[in-house]
C-alpha cells in the first residue's frame, strides 16, 4: 500500500488533489505526501494523523526528546540517512525509532540483526526528523559517508578525487549543502577557508549561523570549490584571481538562481552564493510591513506621471522586493514600463526587463537606450555615479516616472549624497518626488514567541520571517529650496519633520513592536547606525 492510498483511504485528501501531487512527484522526485503538503491541500499534521489511523502508529513531538549520542550511534549513520530514521529511545530490550516514512522501512529485520533489540517505529514531523538527523550527523553526513569518512575523523586531511563513484559523491554533497540552505530560507551561503577547517554558514532572516556540518567536511574544501566553480561555468584552475557566475538550482517544484562569488584567501578561496528564487511569489506592499499612512502616501507619489521615486537602505535591506511590488501595483496595459537590472531577481509579467551585463551595457548607457522605446515607467537597478544619477533625472525631467535605489542610511542623506556625486543641486531638487528609506528586522515566531530559546520552527531563534521598517520623505517648496542650497541631512530632516513632510523609522519600528512583531533589540539591531 503506497502513500497516495493511504491518504486516499483516510479521507485527509481527495483524489484530484492526490492525481496533482502525482504529477508533481513523477517531475520533481518528491514525496506524495510532501507534495501535497507544499502545493496546501492538507498540512503536515493532518498527514502524520492520517498515517498513525491508517498504521496504528503512534506520534511523537521530536522537541521533547533528546536522544544520547550511545543511542543514535546503534544505528549506523549510512542506515539514519538512508532510511530516513532516528533512534531516540533505548531500555535494554526495545528500541524506539522514529521515522516520517513508515513505508520505506521494509529493513527492520536488519535493525533488529544490528542492534540487537526490538524495534518499534513512531511516526514524528517530517521537518523535525531532518532536524534531528542534521544535529546528531551532519548536514551531508551520508554524503561523507560514502566517501568513507568518518564524521569524527581528523578535518586536516585533504582527499583528492579517486573514481567516478567519488565524484558523485562530492556532486551529491554540493547539492546536499545547496538544497539544505534552500530549506532554511537562507539568502546566502558563506563557505570560509582557514588554516585546519572550512566554515559553511547560512544567512538566514539577515544572520549568520553555522550551517552543522561536521568537521571533517574541511577534507573535501578542494572538491568543493572545484565543484561549485564547474556548476558555475567557471575556470576550475585559476585560483590567484576573483571570479563570479551563476547556478540555476531546481528544488521540489521551486527554481533558485545562485550568484556565485569566488575570491583568493590566505588559506584557499572563499566562496559566497546569494540565493534568488526565480519561482518565488512576488509581495505585494501591504505585505511588506508599512503602516497605512505611509503607503497612502507611497501610493500617491508611485501614482504620479513623473520625477524620481529613490529607496535608499543597507544591502540586504529588501529595497529591490519594495521596488518591485511598487511597479507590480502600477504596471497595467495603459503603461509601458521598463526596468535595468543588475541582476533581474523577479519577473514581472508585463515588465521588459533588460540585464545589465558585463562588458556590454551599463545603467546610464541603459537608461539612455530605453528612452527610445517610449516607456512610462523606467526602473533603474541602482544610482552608482553621477552619469548614472544624471541620466535618470533627464529621464524624470522629459516626463517618465523613475524608480531607483541608493545606499544611504535614510531618506534625508539620499539628496546630499547625489549632490556628493557632482549632480547639481538644481537637477535634484527639481526632480526628486519622494525617498524610501527602510531595514528589514525578524519577526516574533508565531508558533513559540520566545526570542533567546525559540523552537524548532525558528531554528530555536525566536524569530521567523522578516518584515520592513519604513521611512519616507516627500518634498514641498521650502524643502526643495533647502535641497538648492545644498544643506545636511540633518537640516533637511528638521525641516521635513517640522512641515509634516517625514514619517520616520522609529515610529515604523514602535509601530512594529506595539503590534508584537518584533522587538525593541531587533529594532535598535538595525536602525543603531541610523
């Protein structure tokens, strides 16, 4: 009896439901009931129901066990990966096994051979088991232990590749690594080369964590390397210079872009990849976390027939998701817009869409060329100069509506900052609209709401998820005549703040905190250098 009958038999889902998943299973390799629970006809725990009715099984929560390491070593670890299962109790005669597949454990005649006990399965949350697999062995671990190492062997060793079976192995732990930063959430992954170890970590809701591999991973840190450079369509040999490309990863129905940046260090090279869902749902801008005054007044400036529109912010502050969702509210079939990027991150149905690429075009001369084909709306990825700032204000000034971005702390030092690049103070106070500033700060996790112990649904953080700060500045005579005589930031802010012209980003952060979706550290963490 399979999955699907299961399931079927249970009355957890339907037929159509299960024929869907179906199909997504023969295309993708994935479970039936991971597909089910992905695509939201039934939940996981309407699945792990389902399954203990049907099986007569019990149902364990995995958080409230912790397992000693003489328990989960009675079963091999090759075994642990391979089927899927935990050892997590052990009194002598029985052994408790838990397992989200109960199906795939025809072995259990070969547990009982091994270990010498009777086995009992208990069923326990598919996302759990990972967990506890990835803890007590390692993210990869089966993988280093088919390439016959053990995961408490000496890191120091360097293992050069011996057969093609070896080979498979270190692609298999690549993409083992690549597809579990997937399952965090991670928006990068850091891999780290020092003198007797290689450190992998994932940026996950904005902070570095390790990723838990073993130690001995730092064995294949040449393979790797090698690896990643071959996946990325780059020059394997060369290792004195810099290099960057791109991997396109397929995951369970989901499509990812990596940027792949690869630099000579004292003890090897540094890999980063930033990681893009090409599938990804793009938000809209309520989702995005600002209060109703602010995006009654986004709306009216994004509405406007021309002039620019800057979100300034860190990187990794989300401006390219706010501009996006901005275009995404205005774009209909009366408009003709236009974005240059660097790199396209979403596409957007009913955008042209032009790649700024190397070598080839840049933003100005990109702004330039657009022009010509008659665009409403011109988004341009980033104001990095001052031909680039230039171009786009001729741009707002013969009539288009411009979208860009720029690095600056908030909304006040975006004029200043221009005026730093040598653009005239007259050119950006006539056309500047409005400046976006905004950080992204981590949301309370909704399933324990305990910052500093969490649970194992924010990877014990307490937070989960991300949502936006916002600070937004518009323009009236005064402030523009401000901008011409070229004052600070500072100035520039009183004067904003005194004519009702700033809504700032303490009060977008208390408003944060008041509605208990973040809090007061998560707050002053990013706002600390505002």
């Amino acid at each position: 009896m399979g999955m699907d009958t299961l399931l079927l038999d249970s009355g957890a889902v339907t037929e159509a439901q299960v024929e869907e998943a179906r199909t997504q299973s023969q295309r993708t390799g994935e479970r039936i009931d991971r597909a089910l629970v992905r695509m939201g006809h039934v939940s996981a725990r309407a699945v792990l129901e389902a399954l203990a009715g049907q099986l007569a099984m019990d149902i364990i929560d995995l958080a409230d066990h912790h397992p000693a390491e003489s328990v989960t070593e009675m079963i091999p670890s090759r075994l642990v990966f391979r089927l899927q299962c935990v050892p997590i109790e052990d009194d002598g005669v029985r052994l408790r096994v838990a397992t989200s597949d109960p199906l795939q454990l025809a072995e259990l005649d070969e547990l009982r051979l091994l270990t010498g006990r009777e086995i009992e399965l208990v069923l326990a949350d598919d996302e759990d088991l990972r967990g506890l697999i990835r803890r007590h062995y390692g993210v990869a671990g089966d993988t280093l232990d088919a390439l016959g190492v053990d995961r408490h062997d000496s890191p120091e060793t360097l293992v050069a590749p011996e057969d093609e079976a070896h080979e498979a192995s270190v692609i298999k732990l690549v993409r083992d690594l690549l597809i579990e930063a997937v399952r965090e959430r991670a928006t990068d992954v850091h891999i780290e080369p020092f003198e007797h170890s290689l450190s992998i970590r994932y940026r996950i809701d904005g902070v570095l964590s390790p990723a838990g591999v073993p130690p001995s991973i730092n064995q294949f840190r040449d393979a790797i390397t090698s690896r990643l450079k071959i996946m990325a369509g780059l020059n394997v040999a060369e290792r004195r210079r810099s290099q960057d490309g791109r991997i396109a990863l397929r995951h369970e129905g989901r499509e990812f872009d990596l940027r792949v940046s690869i630099i000579p260090m004292v003890h090897g090279e540094g890999i980063v990849l930033r990681i893009l869902e090409s599938s990804a749902v793009l938000l809209g801008l309520e989702q995005l976390g600002m209060e109703p005054e602010l995006l009654q007044r986004w709306d009216d400036l994004i509405a406007r027939p021309h002039g620019i529109l800057l979100v300034t912010g860190p990187t990794g502050s989300g401006k390219s998701t706010t501009l996006y969702a901005s275009l995404n509210r205005i774009v209909s079939d009366s408009v003709k817009a236009i974005t240059i990027e660097d790199p396209v991150e979403y596409q957007l149905t009913g955008v042209n869409q032009i790649p700024v690429t190397e070598g080839a075009i840049d933003f100005a001369q990109g702004l330039r060329a657009v022009l010509r084909h008659d665009p409403d709306i011109v988004m341009v990825g980033e104001i990095r100069d001052r031909l680039t700032a230039e171009a786009a204000i001729q741009a707002s000034l013969t009539g288009h509506l411009v979208f860009s971005t720029l690095h600056t702390n908030d909304a006040p030092s975006a004029m200043p900052r221009l005026i730093d690049m040598g653009v005239e103070p007259f050119l950006v106070s006539s056309s500047l609209e409005g400046v976006l500033a905004q950080r992204l700060v981590r949301r309370l996790c909704t399933s324990c709401d305990t910052p500093g112990s969490g649970c194992r649904d924010c990877r014990s953080t307490g937070y989960r998820g991300r949502v936006g700060l916002y600070e937004l500045m518009a323009f009236d005579a005064a402030i523009r005549d401000q901008v011409l005589q070229r004052s600070a930031s500072g100035v520039l802010r009183a004067q904003a703040d005194e004519r009702g012209l700033l809504l700032g980003l303490e009060a977008s952060g208390a408003a944060k905190i008041e509605q208990g979706l973040t809090t007061q550290q998560e707050v002053a963490r990013v706002t600390r250098s505002h």
